[in-house]
C-alpha cells in the first residue's frame, strides 16, 4: 500500500509518504507558503522512497475544518493528483488527524481505551472548531461527537472522563473555555498543529474500510459559510470584547 497525504488546513504544510507501513514526512510552519511547498514536498518524499508517482494507490487529504484558503488548496491538490493517475482520494477530517497526533505525544497513561481527544483548532473570529474522538481499545480513535463551529465557552466534551486537550483553540482561548476541560485533563498540547503523518495512518485505515471517493467528489469541509467579516462586523466583535 503506498499512499500519498497531504494537509495545509492550518499554518503547518505537512506532506507524508505512507509506503508499505513505512511513514516519510515533510513538514514545515509556512503561513502563506503552502502552495509552493507541497509539491515539491511530494516530490522529495516520493524520490526518497524510490516510488514513482503511477505506483501510489491513493491520495489523501485534510478536508478541514481548517483556513479556508489551506483547505481549498489541499483539496484541490489532490484532486488534481487523483485525477492524473486515475486514484482515488481520501479524505480525513483535520481534527481527527490533529487528535491522532496529540496520542503520538501523550504520556502511556492518556492512552488508554475510553479517553476523550477533545481537539479544538482556532477558527477566528472568536470561535473555535471543535471535534472529540474516543481512544478504541486498539490504541486507534473514533468519533465521540460532530464536528462544529463553536463559541470557546460552548466547547464541552462528551462524557465525564479524563481527557487529551490539543490544538490552538486551548492557546488562544483559554480564558472563555469551559473549565471542566482542565479539571478533567490529563494533558494538554495547546501548540500542536495537524501532522500528515498522523493523517495518513486515518488514510490507510479508512482505505482498507473502502471509505474513499472518486476525485470529482472530494468535498472541503469548512463548517462556516462566511470567512470574513466586515469592517463593521470586524469592530462590533472588537467592542464586544
């Protein structure tokens, strides 16, 4: 199984090379830069490994929620790519890849069947995306609630049990989340961003499920229709506080 992943939804391009069990990555903190680093990430992966371009099996990609404008990209990426070669895509949601990650670097005992990965990206505007998956008893997530665009203070996890907190809703909003968050933590990684590493373990699994599309019917998922706010809106929000 060879499989290529690519996720810009956040300010991190991350770019990895699943062959065969082995994982290769690229990954580099790029605001603004996302589209001119990820091919040449493929490509240096790709070359790295040996493989050519007709011997991945699929593409996959962060479908969001994310920036709009990386979610649009990596979504277009590899619809490009799929269609080129006649693969399928995979999509992955981007908050289930950042919960995955935050399991790589949480200490054995975060790690057991039942705790919560509550992961919340910065959305802006005073918002946060926000998404829980539950540790199965294979050390792998499922979904434990919807994805949303949330107030930070509406941000519950399910449940009342211990959880993993990560992603950068936790560094920007700290203050206006629910406090239980903490209280039921036992650890938190507010820096962390989402790793294509981590996405293309959810790929390969989900490939093996047969949950893929056909390149034409990768969708993003952006959760918000609106991006931007106006000036007007821009100083209400401002005035708010």
């Amino acid at each position: 199984m060879k499989l290529l992943a690519i996720e810009t939804a956040t300010e991190a391009c991350s770019v990895a090379l699943w062959c065969d069990g082995a994982i290769l990555e690229r990954h580099e903190i790029a605001p603004r830069r996302h589209g001119e680093l990820v091919l040449p990430f493929a490509e240096q992966l790709l070359a790295e490994a040996g493989v050519g371009r007709r011997q991945l099996d699929a593409i996959a990609v962060g479908r969001g929620p994310g920036a709009f404008t990386g979610v649009r990209l990596a979504i277009a990426l590899a619809q490009g790519l799929a269609v080129a070669l006649g693969r399928p895509v995979v999509p992955v949601s981007t908050l289930a890849t950042l919960a995955l990650g935050a399991l790589d670097e949480a200490p054995a005992s975060a790690r057991g069947a039942g705790v919560i990965v509550h992961a919340l990206i910065d959305a802006r505007m005073g918002e946060v995306y926000s998404g829980s998956f539950r540790v199965g008893e294979d050390g792998g997530i499922d979904a434990g609630s919807d994805e949303a665009l949330q107030k930070p203070a509406a941000a519950h996890a399910p449940g009342t049990g211990a959880l993993v907190l990560v992603g950068s809703g936790y560094g920007a909003y700290r203050a206006m989340l629910p406090p239980d968050l903490y209280a039921r933590a036992l650890c938190e990684f507010p820096d962390a961003l989402p790793r294509a590493r981590a996405l293309a373990r959810l790929a390969v699994h989900a490939y093996a499920l047969g949950d893929v599309v056909d390149a034409a019917d990768a969708q993003p998922v952006y959760l918000r229709d609106k991006v931007a706010l106006t000036s007007a809106e821009q100083a209400a929000a401002r005035a708010r506080g």
